[in-house]
C-alpha cells in the first residue's frame, strides 16, 4: 500500500487553472523529485497537499485513509501534518527565536511535549544536521545554507512519515546549496521518504526513486532517473532537459 496517494488535484488562482487534475503515488521510501519550468505547479501542488492551498477537486490517500481535499476538516488536516514535515524555499524561521528554539517550538505548543524532552529531540535532529554548535544562535547570524539545515532539523524533529521540500536550495549560492544536498542525501539514504521540488538535476538524478516532470499544470511524464534523464518518452521532457545543464 502506496503510504501517499492523490487523485485529480485540481487547482485553479482567478480563473487560471494551475493544477490539471495531479495523480501521484509515492511509497514508502521513495525519493520522488519534480522537475519542470516555472510556473508549471510544482510548488502549488505541493502546497495542496500540506493543505497550504485549498484544491478545487481531489483525493488523498495518507496511510491508508482516505480525504477528499474538497470536504476535509481540520482535525483531519492537523492529524496529516503531524505526520508530515515541510521546509520552504526562505526557511521560514522565527527571527527572534534562537535555533533552539526553532526547533522545539513545534513539539511544546503543537504536541505539548516537555521543554526537556523537546530540547533533548531538537539538539539530536541538531546534531544530525551539523548545527548542533549553533544551537543558541539566531536566525540572523547564520548563512542561508545554515538557516535551511535548521528548517530541515525542524521538520525532522516531528519523527514525520514524509518531507515536502519546496525548492530548498533556490535562494543559496552553489556552495550552500551543496551544503543542504549533502544532508538530503544522507535523509534519502537513511529511507526518509521525501517529495523534491527542485531545479537541481544532478540531485535529482542522483538519489530519486522517482522523477516526474511537470509542465503547465499537469505531469508530463514520470519514471526512474534512468527512464526520465537517459530515455524520455515526451518531447516535452527531452526539450526541458535539452535547455537544462546537467
């Protein structure tokens, strides 16, 4: 049984459709990176399925249980994102708030875990990020790769079956982002489960499971890096490919 599953995501902003009836199913363990040009909604269907957005038609199957996108209520979207963790293009973290605190934030006000227990997850996910020794330091002080290594440490402190990453490495200079690939890596190779919206090719060759490439509102095509990167099927694909260096 697929551990995620949605049917006919459609989503549509004033009249313009963005989101042309999405089928995915990812499993568990899977690495599933989507590509494609901007504007092609990428980032809004990952959007609707952390219930960021609101899909105009849809179903989701989570861990079995199934939710139509159109009727769900909150308990039912709290109880998803708690088994879910999501990291954003600009980290999206509390200036004012130390690391520390970034992390355990979540665990105490959401799941009411203690202070200690909280701080005891959050130094662990920390550490397994390299940013243990920046524990007490704020947002402000720390570089865009390091901001987003703390983002990741946040959604891990949740234990959740998947991470949703939103372009995470498309405000960082090269070197950063390397920084921030190399801990998704070591999550893919530990089995973490994760969807990858990206424009880093070389990444998603690398260590997905499954690509799916996007374009104007529907997937184009999907299939193992192999299939999508050596052997594509759609012209489409072969020409987003052909201007994309990898």
């Amino acid at each position: 049984m697929a551990l995620l599953e949605i049917k006919n995501i459609h989503k549509a902003f004033s009249g313009n459709m963005v989101l042309k009836g999405i089928n995915l199913q990812v499993d568990r363990g899977d690495v599933v990176s989507i590509l494609g040009p901007s504007g092609s909604g990428k980032t809004t269907l990952l959007r609707c399925i952390n219930f960021l957005e609101k899909p105009d038609d849809g179903e989701m199957f989570f861990k079995g249980k199934s939710h139509n996108l159109t009727g769900i209520n909150g308990a039912e979207i709290s109880a998803i994102r708690k088994r879910t963790g999501f990291v954003f293009q600009n980290y999206n973290l509390f200036a004012n708030k130390t690391v520390l605190q970034n992390v355990t934030l979540g665990l105490t006000s959401a799941r009411h875990i203690s202070k200690h227990d909280a701080e005891k997850k959050a130094m662990s996910v920390l550490e397994k990020v390299g940013m243990k020794d920046k524990a007490s330091s704020y947002p402000s002080q720390l570089s865009g790769g390091q901001q987003q290594r703390v983002a990741i440490a946040r959604a891990l402190a949740t234990d959740p079956d998947i991470i949703y990453f939103d372009e995470p490495t498309s405000a960082l200079d090269p070197q950063l982002t390397a920084e921030v690939l190399d801990v998704m890596r070591e999550l893919a190779s530990e089995g973490m489960t994760m969807i990858v919206v990206t424009h880093e090719i070389g990444f998603a060759k690398e260590v997905s499971s499954k690509v799916v490439f996007m374009a104007d509102g529907v997937i184009v095509e999907e299939g193992t890096p192999q299939e999508i990167f050596v052997n594509p099927k759609q012209a489409r694909t072969r020409e987003f490919l052909r201007l994309t260096d990898f």
